[in-house]
C-alpha cells in the first residue's frame, strides 16, 4: 500500500471519528434522569384561582434549513427546517405570550431565512394585549422581541424573568435591560397564572425553564424551550449535538440529557400531555392543529415560512 493510500485511509478515519463525535455521539449515556412530578405540577396549576387558558397560538417569524443531527445528536443529515416560533396562550384577560421571538436584524444574523414583518407586527400586539410575557430562557431568539419592543415601558412589567434570566439579557446589550427592575426568585414548580406553571429546569442555560399549561378543558402542555428544539429531542431522547451543545452554543449537556430522559418517562405515562419543542416548524405545522396549537388566524393567508 503506498503513502498516498495510508494518508487516505487515516484521513477518512479522522473524518469519520469526528463526525462520529461531533454529529452522532448522545452521550454520556449514564447521565442520571431529571424527574418531573407532575402531580405537584398539577396542584401547582390550580393554585390560582380563575379561568385557565382556551387555546394556544403560535406565530412563526423566521426560519432556517440545517442538518437534524445539529440539533438532535445521530439523527443524520436531512435537513429540517429550525424555525422561530412565539406562542399565545388564549385568555379573557389580554393572553399570555411564551417566547416572543427576535427582530429581523438579529433574525439575518443568526442565519434565519423569510422574516415574517406581519408576524412580528402581530407578536408586538400580542404584547401590547398581554396580562404576562413568559420566556422558557433568555436567548435572543427567545427574547429579542420583547426588549426590543417599541413600546417597552408599557410591556416590562408584565414580563417574569428570573434572577438567573436577568444576567443572560444583561450580556445581551440592550439599551432596555436597564429597565427591568428586579427580577424574581423562582421556586422549581411555581403557578404564576391560572392552569400555568414554571418548572426551573437548568442545563440549556442556568436559569431555563419549561411552561406547562392546562387549559379549561383539562388538555396538557408543556414547553420544553430549547431543551427539546426538536420533537425528536425528547422522543428518542437524544440532545443537541456536541458540535452544537459544546462549541457553537454550550450548554450543560449532562443536565439536558438528564431532562430528556425525564421528559421521555413523563410522556410515556401520561399519553396525551403535548410536548411543545421550541423550534420545529416541521412538527408544529405538521401535528400542531391535531394538539390544539392553531396557527394565528392573521398569517393563515400566506406564511413565508412554510
């Protein structure tokens, strides 16, 4: 065999190993499972009293095609489209915005194609109408549109944002974090409205957090944030890639894995609790009018990003 061969065979190899580690690899596997105890959960949403939620909305604002394996370690190559998804959930008071989303300059930055200006002009209204602003962390593509609100005065005070939260904005340099004020000291289960639960669950960030929500009619949610980009994350489970999770957006990775499996065992025993995943254009225009998640009746016309 000559030199040339070798060379090629050890390159092939190097290659292969590192898409192995960087692509495929879930690990570690003995990462221990995070519970959820969703009995506490449950009592948790019905601690306030007062009408729960009707329904859930989403608004997609932009999106981008890139590897599955990126955000869900050895799911191949195929490409799925990563979109930028806010929700609303239906009240009698005005709403309740989940993840507002970005602006479209941060939008282009990040790589994310066919920015919906109707959809953002809708999301700000929704803010504008809300009785609370929830966030299940404090990335840009979560929170961007709401410190970048025109309006920000009249919509801070209805924003629950975490101490944990607060040093992420801060980092962020928006001329608006100064106004925030104090956050708050989050229990691990804690109601903040009617059928509507915040579970600290760190590891994508130190202070993310999943919303569950059950709604009038006794349907269950729970938004996993970016825990669980994919639908996929939490169905194998398998987590953000080690090129992702490790270099290019690092995150506790065991602490994931540890959710992941939680979230698995969760839906497992309880059949018809939806997961939300945070990013999934695919799945959310696929399978989100079967679950209840409608797309906002203003962008059915035409949406750019499906």
């Amino acid at each position: 065999m000559g030199k040339f061969s070798k060379f090629m065979i050890v390159l092939l190899g190097a290659l292969a190993l590192a898409y192995y580690w960087l692509l495929v690899n879930a690990g570690p596997s003995n990462a221990p499972a995070r519970t959820f105890d969703i009995a506490a959960i449950r009592r948790a949403a019905d601690a306030i009293p007062g009408s729960k939620p009707t329904g859930v909305t989403f608004a997609p604002l932009a999106a981008r095609t890139i590897p599955g394996a990126a955000l869900a370690a050895g799911t191949g190559l195929r490409q799925v489209t990563s979109g930028v998804i806010s929700w609303r959930l239906e009240t009698a008071d005005g709403g309740i915005v989940v993840d507002p989303g970005l602006s479209e300059a941060d939008a282009a930055s990040m790589g994310f194609k066919n920015y919906d200006q109707r959809a953002h002009r809708l999301i700000e209204g929704w803010m504008d109408r809300a009785g609370m602003i929830l966030f299940t962390h404090a990335h840009i593509d979560h929170i961007g549109s709401f410190l970048d609100h025109p309006r920000f005065e009249s919509v801070v005070g209805k924003a629950v944002v975490s101490e944990g939260m607060i040093g992420n904005i801060n980092s962020l340099w928006r001329e608006n974090a100064r106004l925030l004020g104090e956050a708050r000291k989050l229990a691990p289960i804690e109601p903040v409205a009617p059928g509507v639960v915040l579970i600290q669950t760190p590891g994508h960030t130190p202070a993310s957090e999943m919303i569950y929500v059950r709604l009038a009619s006794g349907q269950e949610y729970l938004f996993a944030g970016d825990t669980a980009s994919l639908w996929v994350n939490a169905e194998i489970p398998t987590p953000r890639s080690r090129l992702v999770a490790d270099w290019l957006a690092p995150e506790d990775r065991p602490a994931v894995i540890g959710w992941l499996k939680g979230l698995k065992a969760l839906k497992e025993k309880n059949k018809d609790l939806v997961i939300v995943p945070s990013h999934d254009a695919d799945w959310v225009f696929t399978h989100g009018a079967t679950y209840g998640i409608a797309l906002a009746p203003e962008l059915r016309r035409r949406s750019p990003i499906k």
